[in-house]
C-alpha cells in the first residue's frame, strides 16, 4: 500500500468538525430566512428588516436570556433549576420595596425611601445567593434530586413573593433604579453577563470544573474537585442572575408584582436546549445558549409578526422544544458509538 493511500485513508479522522455553535447559527439564519419569506408571501412585507421588529424581539428575551446563561451553568454541571422564575417574581418585589421615592405616600418602608440605586441592588442579590444557596445545599450534601429540590424552592418563593405585601403590586421606583430596565440597557446587560461567563465557563478553573462535574462527578471528585462545594457555587450564581433579571424586568416596567417570572425558568430552559446545552451535563456553552435565545426570540417574533394565534404559538415553542431534546438524546448516541 502506498503512502498516498494512507493519507487518504486517514485523512477523514483528522478533519476537524465545525464547533457545534457554528451548527446552532445556521439554523437560526435558517429560520430566519423562511419568516422572511413568509412575510412577504402572507403579510407583504419584511420580518427582517424592520429595525422596530427587531429591537422589541430582542427587548422580549435578553431578560429571560439573563435568566438562560444561568441555568446553562446548572445544567452543564448535570442538574437543573425550576426555582429562577419565582426568584424573579420574588426578587422584584423586595428590591422594589427598597428602591421607592419618597413622594409615595404609600411607601412599604417609608424611613427607607430614596435610596441609592446600589442598595436595592445589593438586597436583590443577596435575596438570589440565599435561594441560591439552599438550592446548592440541598443538591450537594442532602444528594436530593434537582428537580425535586429546585421544585420545591420554586414553589416556596413564589409563596413569599405573595405573601410580602399580601400580593399588593409595588411602584414608583426612583429614577435610579428605574434606569436599569430603560432603554436597551437590558440588552446591555445581557451582553455583559453572557460576556463574563462565557469567558468564566472557557478559561477559568470555574468552567473547566463546571464541565468535569456534568461529565463525570465521581471522576471529577477523584481528581481532587470539591464537588459539593462547587456545586452549590453554581446553584449561587444562577439564582443570583436570576435575581438581576428580577430587578432589570421591574425596573423597566416600574412596577413589581408577585406573578412576575412565571414560566421564566422553562423559557431559559428551552433556550440553553435550543443552544445545544445537553440535559445529560457535561456539554454546551454560553455562546451556543445566546444564540438560542435569539432563536428563540426570532420564532416568538416571528409567530406574532404572522399574527399566529398565541395558543398555537405555545404548542409550537413546546414542540421545538422536545424536537431539540431528541435532537441532543440523537448526538449522545452518535457520539458514544464513534467514541
């Protein structure tokens, strides 16, 4: 046999794949692309190149896209978290507690009226980092499933963001904390966010640490991580963005309400899934979640553009929803055949 046929013969193992990112884009230009037909056969008119569209679709998820860069954090670790959208809901209303003028006669603290944007900010977090916390204790030293656990956090919050002001909305915020949520700063932040972690989750000790115990926990732990403390570490951060995205949601609409959030967590869920996050842990990354929540945010968009009914909107996203699952179960077997 000659050398030229070894080459050949061995060449197709040393073809380097496209990143799985790469794979995720084109679907969304894919995607894209057939709203945009649609448009013009339906409607008579661009989806795309309608500045006004684009802006409100990207307003509509980069808070929920906030929420998502948490939760692909978790899953990457091999769990989930259902509690982040009470966490917003709950986190709305403590920090729009602390962040009112004084001009309210209404106030829920009248003495602590006013405040600097930075308290009510500090106070949200450290709302998150509590529920956070108990997420991650739960998960890591009572080794109680996360679903179980994240589920009962879920419930348990959303009960206290009711109970806090007995379910009375709260308003009138200061101008201050009424500047996170203007504009396109919550955008902005989004960007930001998915900026740091993507390099956290890609360069850091925290990320390469994060994939290890998706992958395998017990290899992970053999190999000196603090499984159980990085856990609940991860389970802290995503209650924590959760939390900012609680803020950001009330302070663009300058009201706190306890039903905010809900459905959130299933929204973030379905866009780190989208993204290529695989539910069995271990794979996915930051960059692939931002790109599903722009899918995300183009089908959304792109379903009221062509004034599809909202019932059918839902059963649709849930069916894309399971069709990227069994998309990812397809990869998992795929990869441990080759492997």
């Amino acid at each position: 046999m000659s050398s030229q046929d070894i080459t050949a013969r061995a060449a197709p193992r040393t073809q380097r794949k496209w990143p799985a990112e790469v794979n995720i884009l084109l679907v969304l230009i894919g995607i894209a692309l057939v709203f945009e037909i649609l448009g013009w056969i339906f409607q008579g008119q661009s989806f795309l190149f309608s500045w006004n569209r684009l802006k409100i679709m990207i307003l509509q998820v980069s808070v929920i896209g906030i929420i998502a860069v948490g939760v692909t954090q978790v899953i990457i670790s091999g769990g989930i978290d259902l509690s982040s959208g009470s966490v917003v809901g709950a986190v709305a209303m403590v920090a729009m507690s602390f962040a009112q003028v004084s001009t309210y006669a209404r106030a829920v603290y009248p003495a602590l009226t006013d405040l600097p944007m930075i308290v009510p900010l500090l106070i949200g977090l450290g709302c998150g980092a509590v529920v956070g916390l108990i997420n991650g204790w739960l998960i890591a030293y009572t080794k109680i499933p996360p679903f179980i656990a994240t589920l009962g956090t879920m419930v348990t919050v959303r009960g206290f963001a009711k109970w806090y002001t007995k379910g009375q909305p709260i308003s009138f915020p200061t101008e201050g904390f009424a500047w996170i949520g203007s504009g396109m700063m919550p955008v902005v932040i989004f960007i930001l966010v998915a900026l740091i972690f993507h390099v956290a989750m890609k360069y850091t000790r925290y990320g390469k640490f994060t994939y290890a115990i998706g992958a395998n926990a017990q290899a992970a732990r053999v190999s000196g991580i603090d499984v159980e403390r990085h856990l609940v570490k991860v389970y802290v951060i995503a209650a924590m963005l959760a939390a900012l995205a609680g803020m950001v949601v009330a302070a663009r609409g300058q009201t706190a309400q306890a039903g905010m959030g809900l459905a959130y967590e299933l929204d973030a869920i379905a866009m780190a899934v989208i993204g290529g996050v695989s539910l069995n842990g271990g794979r996915g990354s930051i960059l692939g979640t931002a790109i599903g929540m722009i899918i995300f945010g183009v089908i959304i968009s792109g379903f009221t553009f062509l004034r599809l009914d909202a019932y059918y909107q839902e059963m649709i996203k849930g069916a894309i929803v399971v069709a990227a699952v069994v998309a990812d179960v397809h990869r998992q077997r795929k990869r441990r055949k080759t492997s």
